[in-house]
C-alpha cells in the first residue's frame, strides 16, 4: 500500500470543507477518488469511527510486519487524522472533552454522544500521532516542519487523549456504550425476531434505534480489538451487560462475539457463535447471501476469531505469541511467520538496508520442511530491482556460467509473476509458498499464481 492509496489529498480537502474540521477524514463509503459516497447523514458525516479504525488497522499490519517503508508513510496518516479528531471533538475550559453527534458500530444507537467504541479508538489514534510526531522531531525535523507539526500541537493531542470521555453507569461503574443507552426503552428481544435473519425486516428503524437493544457488536467489539485497556472482569462484565440484547442484525455479528468469547474464556459460546459465522453464507444462516452475495467482512472476522481468539495470537515485540484454546475436536493448526523469521534473522545479524527508491535488493526466499518439527528457510535466488515511473528493471544472474541479465517488466506484480512461475515449486507439498521480499519487506505486487491443472499447464 502506498501513500497515494492511504492519503487523497484531493479527496481531504472535500471533506475538510464538508465538515469544516481540519486534518483528513476517511469518508464511510469511497469513490475511486476518496470522496464520501454515503448520501445518509445519520451515517455518511456520524459514523466517524472509520477514520480511527484505519489507522488502528495499519498499526496492526506494522506491528505484525515491522515494515519501515510503511511506517514512514503511516506517519503522515497518524498525524493528519489526529488533527481531524482535535477539531471534531468538543473540548472545554477545563480540558475535559466530549466527541458529540456520532454513531458507534452499533448503529441501532442513533446520533449520540460519547460512543465507548469511537472515543477509545479515538485516543488510540491520538496515541500513534503524538508518537509518529516525537519520532520525526528526533529523526527528520525537515520532515516535522514541513507538516506544521509543533510542540504545542502535540501537547494538545496529549491532553485531548487524556480527557476524551469514557462512558460508565454511575451506580456500578461499568463500561456504557454511550450516554443514551441507559435511557432507552428496555425490550425483551425473542418479541422481535424468531431466528437469526435481522428484526430490521419487521420493525423499522426508527423503533429500533428507541429500544435498548444493539444490531452488533459495539463495546464488545471494542474489547476484542484493545483487550489490554480493560481488566478481565470489565470485559466479563461487558459481555454480561451487552451480548443478552444484541440482536445480531449485522453479518458481523457472530464473528465478533466469537472472537470476544475466545478470548474471554466463554468456550462454548466462542463455539456456538463461530459456526454461525463460519456458516454464515453457506447455510444461508440469516436468509441473506442468496440477495446480498458473499460477506466477505464476516469472513475477515471468521479468520481473526480463529487467529486473535482460538489461537490467542497477539503481536508484542519482535516475536508473535500465543495462548491456544481450540475448538472441541479440533487435534492442531498450524500457522506459518516465514517473513517474519527472515526478518528475525538479519535483525540478530545486524543486517539492514539502506532504504534509496531507485535500487532495491530482492530476494526469493523457499520454504522447505523435512519433518514435523524440522524446517528450513533460504534464499534461493536473489537480483536487483531498479524501478522507474513507467517500468521495473531487474538484473539477476541464473546461473554461474550465465552472464548477468536486465529484464524489463510492467511493474511488481509483472515481476513477482515472473519470480513466482520459476521458483514457487510448493504444489501438492507440505511447505510454505515461495514469497518475495524487496529488501527486508514483503514486495509490493507478490501474489502466489494459480496452482497448474492439466488444463492449464
């Protein structure tokens, strides 16, 4: 991914004048060109949390890579969407802040007021800002200059970070939602749907934004995404309060909550609720997939049930650690971190690489396993890459008595197709693909090809 797919300048300023807020918003529903396609206002200018969960999303993928090439141009995002927090947010005399008229995930809750979900996405957000803008002030101040980036600016996010709400039942202490949801009407939810497809088909919306009940996962889902912020009994306490009145409307629902349970110990329901999302479109489970085609979020969420929940996987230096429960009747699952081993590897040797734009090393690494408990990586063929703005130059050396050789190819993907054809001998094998990587990262354009049939060779 690169900038110019992260960041549309163009785009931004729309929505800057739009909202009047300053920084960058992701709009809810995208154009080819970055513009809001979202014509509701409830959603398209409230749902505001998507210009949080981006950037947590792109945190996540460097946390699980350590890919430096992304995080020079993760900074800019960080910062430009902490600027959009700060102007959206309301913050008063004494420092205290409020984030007024938005809407969280669950989108039974109307325009309210303080969503848990948003705020503490928000704060993490505002965390990864103030970071990326220490960072540059210490490595590239030309860098930290250009963007307008100032100690009293960084400062304010501080304290914004510090004293955006989080809502809590005055009488108990518990998490809230939002600062509505206690007042809602409560509804014992088996008087509005009979089975898994979603009530909205006979109750209209505006009577379900007036009951207190939740289309899908909000706080719950929240907890699953930053399970350190909250103690385990806040988060048991959580799914005691929220997961009676959920009434599962969305097809991400039941992944959600299977992740949540996972990891919180609650087997059985983790169970019960990752076969209705494992099914969820191939037993037509909420009667759906026949009108709406595939859910392919629910799939996302499927596998990270399975990853973040199953297998307890969490991303806490340099090493990825797990805590596995696996589902009853299942013996083992096996997860591979190659890239990541390779990238262990020279950081113990002290390898690095000079990042430069026009020469790049690549490097195709195989993967070769000789028993259960027996693996073995190398690099199998490496060359250079010299990009251009309207080609890719690659110069590799196939054998000793070979000359060197330029090759001329479209863009990456042209070359990883090339590489990928040549090297990739892992069909019908118990081993990893073949993958490339553009000096110490994954190259951009690597895809693995169509495994070969008689039909197609």
């Amino acid at each position: 991914m690169r900038q110019d797919m992260i960041l549309n300048p163009s785009a931004d300023e729309r929505e800057r004048q739009k909202m009047n807020n300053a920084g960058a918003r992701y709009p809810w529903m995208t154009s080819f060109d970055g513009s809001e396609q979202c014509e509701s206002w409830d959603i398209g200018a409230s749902e505001l949390h998507i210009t949080a969960d981006i950037p947590f999303a792109m945190q996540q993928y460097l946390d699980a890579t350590g890919d430096e090439d992304f995080y020079l141009q993760a900074m800019e995002v960080y910062i430009e969407t902490a600027r959009f927090w700060h102007s959206r947010c309301i913050i008063h005399p004494d420092g205290s802040a409020d984030l007024m008229f938005c809407k969280g995930p669950d989108e039974y809750c109307g325009i309210t007021n303080n969503n848990l979900f948003t705020n503490c996405m928000v704060k993490f957000n505002l965390d990864l800002a103030i970071k990326a803008a220490l960072k540059l002030k210490e490595t590239d101040p030309n860098r930290y200059s250009k963007l307008s980036l100032s100690d009293e600016e960084v400062l304010a996010w501080h304290s914004l970070r510090d004293n955006l709400k989080e809502c809590r039942n005055p009488q108990t202490g518990r998490y809230l939602p939002d600062e509505t949801f206690s007042r809602l009407e409560p509804v014992d939810i088996k008087t509005l749907k009979t089975d898994d497809g979603a009530s909205y088909h006979h109750v209209c919306f505006d009577r379900l934004q007036r009951y207190q009940v939740i289309k899908q996962a909000d706080t719950l889902l929240l907890m699953s995404r930053l399970p350190k912020k909250f103690t385990p009994e806040e988060r048991l306490n959580a799914w005691e309060d929220f997961e009676p009145c959920c009434l599962h409307d969305s097809t991400l629902s039941f992944a959600s909550h299977a992740l949540f349970a996972a990891q919180n110990g609650l087997q059985e329901a983790a169970e019960k609720y990752f076969k209705k999302a494992l099914y969820l479109d191939l037993h037509e489970i909420m009667n759906n997939t026949g009108k709406e085609g595939l859910h392919l979020a629910c799939l996302g969420e499927t596998w990270s049930s399975i990853f973040f929940g199953f297998l307890g996987a969490n991303f806490n230096g340099d090493t990825p650690a797990f805590s596995p429960v696996l589902p009853t009747g299942w013996k083992a699952l096996r997860m591979n971190f190659y890239l990541k081993a390779i990238q262990q590897e020279w950081k113990r040797r002290g390898l690095s690489f000079v990042e430069d734009d026009k020469i790049r090393l690549i490097s195709v690494v195989l993967h070769d396993q000789f028993s259960e408990t027996d693996n073995s990586l190398m690099i199998g063929h490496v060359g250079v890459m010299l990009p251009t703005s309207d080609a890719v130059y690659f110069v590799e050396k196939v054998a000793f008595q070979e000359p060197y050789r330029l090759l001329k190819f479209k863009n990456r993907t042209e070359l990883s197709d090339y590489l990928m054809l040549k090297y990739d001998n892992s069909w019908g094998q118990d081993t990893a693909h073949t993958f490339i990587m553009d000096n110490a990262n994954l190259m951009d354009g690597w895809r693995i090809l169509e495994e070969p049939t008689a039909s197609n060779g």
